[in-house]
C-alpha cells in the first residue's frame, strides 16, 4: 500500500528530493540470471516509487510520493497445496552445489487492502516484476488486460479477503473477485507497469532463508485463523516493517518495533527509500571490520552466533528500473522521496553515492572491495590472548563470551575470504557461458 494519506502533512516539514525521479541509472543493470549464478539465494528489497494511472481508464489509482515497498525472495516458493499465501523453500533445488541456481522465486506485497492476510505471495520474478513483459517492450491497454487475465489464473487473491471499503468505489457491473485485480496490479504484482523502482538484491544462506520463511509465514498466521483482522498503519505497521524485519531475523540488523505509540512511532517508522540506502550502506560500509566493532554491533555478534555470518558480506548490489515506456495506462514521470530533513538531511548524498561508485552495483568490483576488506581485517588480527589482555575482561564469562566471539568473528572472515574466491569463479563462467550463447 502506498504511504498515502498523511504523507502530504509529512511532506511539509521532511520533504527531500522531490523532483522527478530518475530510475534510468546509467550504468547500473544488473542481470538477474547473472546474480543468482554466483548467488542463488537472495532476498530483494525495493523501494516503490509514487503510481499515477492516467485518468479515465479503469480504476483511478493515484499514489503519494511516499511511494510502496515490495520483498522478493529467490529460493522460496509459494506452497501449491494451500490456496492461502504460505511459503516454503523451493523444490528441486541442489542445496549442496547450487551448481543449478534457482530460477524460481516468489515476491511479496502487503497492503492494505487486505483483512484476512499482512501479505500476498506471486510466484515467479518476471511476472512479479514485469507481468512477464520482455524489457523495452513499454505497456499498452491490451497488455495490460493481458497481465490482469495472467494474475487471475495464478489465483493470486483466491484465499484473499479485502476490507470492504476497497469496494466503495467499485464500477456497475464489476464484480468484486475482478476488482482485487484492477486495484492491485503495479502495487502487488506487475509492478514496472506503473511504478519506477530502486532495488537491493542481499545474498542469503539456506538458513537465513529458512528463517526468513519462518518469519514471514508467521507474520499471516494471526489473520489466516481469524484470531485478528489485519488492518495496516502507516507509522504503526507498513510495508517496509515486514521487508525490515524479514531481514532482521536473518541477522541483518535489530528487529524495527510495530504497533509502538502513535507518538513514538511517527518520529520512528521506516520509509521505502530511505530503506534502500540503509541496506546498501549496512551491509557495505561497515565503519569498522573488527572485534571492537563487533562487540559493540548486537546484531553482527548474533549473526555470527545464529548464521555463522556477518552481516557486512559480498554481493549486496543496487539496482534500478524505470516503469514501462512508452505506456498507455500510467504516466511514467514519477516521484519518490526521502523522510529526511531538508536542511541537514544526508539521505540524497548517501543516495547519490551508491550509484556514482561501482563497488555498489557491479559484482566483480563489489567481490574487489570485500577483498580488501577481509585481507585487512586477517592482517590485523591479534593474538587471542592479546585481546582479552587489551580487553580487560573481568569475570570468567566475559572471557568467554569475548573468546566465542573471536573465533565466530575470524572464522567468519576466512570463511567469507575464501568464498569471494568461489563466486569470482562462478561469476567468469556465467559470464562465459552467456558470451557464448
């Protein structure tokens, strides 16, 4: 769901960047059959620019400039046995080699349109993304009844209750299962027939997906048993909180509060775009990678005790799509801002970083710069001995905690050095293979 309603009296006092967007980045272009050969398990965050459906057309669909987030997973599937939004991983997948990546996935929206669900699932990235249009291919009103007839064949709402306010507006002679799909489509599937997008794609083990699966179906098991109707909140409750935390139980970073005071939570509430950024710099700008900024980082020491991992890893890369051009049924000069303030606000510097420097968007620079990362990092270490000393560690279990915490640390840098080894072989030989064909 769009941040919609209080958006224009946030506006006021936050608003940064609110020019049109650019989402045609040059130079960044990532292949998503590329990226999942070197990492086939990954989650996607995006963040959603505004959606502008040209008037007199179905609908009329007219988003604020807070714009949405969506969530996609490769590697997890949408369990074919129950018509209700649950996810499982994938099957068919060599868990062991990944020699063959995953080319099955399933995205994520919630919205709030929804009573009996926080979120629903559509299989597959094209028709997530794209509604399974081929790139440049822009979008016309047959198309687009075309991806709609698409969306109703996969049953993408069939377990689905929408709140009955969704249908106040609804036309004569609509019924209402067609009027989910009109309302839906670029805000839960298809979405580059609307919107523009900025995208962090973060690589996963199979672990972390699992536990993000556990998460996420969690999530929907209050409303699918009827214990509760969801009912979604900008401040309290939003798109980018699911996507946050999804990650957050992953070991990515601290869990984001939901349903905190109205007070509270309007001064704390996490934003699309805003939220692209914090993902790219948390996983690639680590201030520091060593066991003082560790001890100090609760959510790195958790990783490293859960997953093995840290959260500052290779192959966190940025991307952006424009919406379909040229288009028939959305205007396509969109905004997307960020919740920053205007004077002091660092959010659109940070921003315009990510897609000056490589390092953010190209894998074999991304692989380069982590390198160099752990090779300091190995070559910095002290002794075992030598950081208790230093540490000044007082009581027998503080050593031990700090003695856990240098083994998981350094064994998760020489672990993470030799895999960069292992995904730049990947990487020359789809990259070969794809020369080839």
């Amino acid at each position: 769901m769009a941040l919609g309603r209080l958006w224009p009296v946030l506006a006021l006092a936050w608003l940064a960047g609110c020019s049109v967007e650019r989402f045609d980045r040059a130079g960044v272009d990532t292949d998503d059959s590329l990226y999942a050969s070197v990492y086939p398990l990954y989650a996607e965050f995006c963040a959603l620019s505004q959606i502008k459906k040209i008037r007199g057309f179905g609908a009329e669909i007219r988003g604020e400039i807070g714009g949405h987030a969506v969530f996609y997973l490769n590697g997890a599937c949408r369990d074919p046995d129950t018509a209700y939004p649950t996810l499982r991983l994938c099957d068919a997948i060599d868990w062991t080699t990944h020699e063959d990546p995953p080319v099955s996935g399933v995205g994520l929206s919630m919205n709030a349109h929804f009573a009996n669900a926080k979120w629903v699932a559509i299989p597959g990235r094209s028709f997530f993304f794209a509604g399974d249009l081929p790139p440049g291919h822009g979008l016309t009103r047959a198309d687009y009844a075309a991806v709609q007839a698409r969306a109703k064949q996969l049953r993408i709402y069939s377990g689905i209750t929408f709140h009955a306010e969704v249908f106040d507006d609804m036309p004569a002679g609509t019924t209402q299962e067609d009027y989910k799909y009109e309302v839906s489509v670029a805000t839960d599937y298809a979405i580059s027939l609307g919107r523009g997008r900025f995208c962090a794609k973060i690589p996963a083990t199979r672990p972390q997906m699992i536990a993000m699966i556990a998460f996420l179906n969690a999530q929907n098991a209050p409303y699918r048993d009827g214990r509760e109707v969801f009912n979604w909140g900008l401040f309290q409750d939003n798109c980018i909180h699911l996507a946050h935390n999804a990650l957050a139980v992953a070991g990515l970073w601290a869990e984001w509060p939901i349903n905190q005071s109205v007070i509270r939570a309007i001064f704390d509430f996490p934003v699309p775009k805003n939220e692209f950024v914090n993902i790219m710099r948390r996983i690639n700008d680590p201030p520091r990678l060593d066991l003082p900024a560790m001890r100090d980082d609760e959510s790195a020491a958790r990783s490293l005790a859960a997953f093995g991992q840290l959260p500052f890893r290779p192959g966190t890369l940025a991307d952006a799509h424009p919406p379909q051009r040229p288009n028939e049924v959305y205007e396509t000069d969109l905004k997307l801002i960020f919740f920053d303030d205007p004077v002091f606000g660092h959010y659109q510097g940070r921003f315009d970083a990510i897609f000056r420097d490589p390092r953010y968007f190209d894998i074999a620079r991304n692989l380069d710069y982590f390198a160099q990362l752990y090779d300091r990092s190995r070559a910095d270490r002290p002794s075992l001995e030598a950081w208790l000393a230093q540490a000044r560690f007082a009581t027998p279990a503080e050593r031990q905690e700090m003695t856990d915490l240098y083994q998981l640390f350094y064994a998760s840098v020489e672990e993470q050095r030799g895999a960069i080894e292992a995904d730049r072989r990947r990487l020359r030989t789809a990259v070969a293979r794809s020369r080839s064909q």
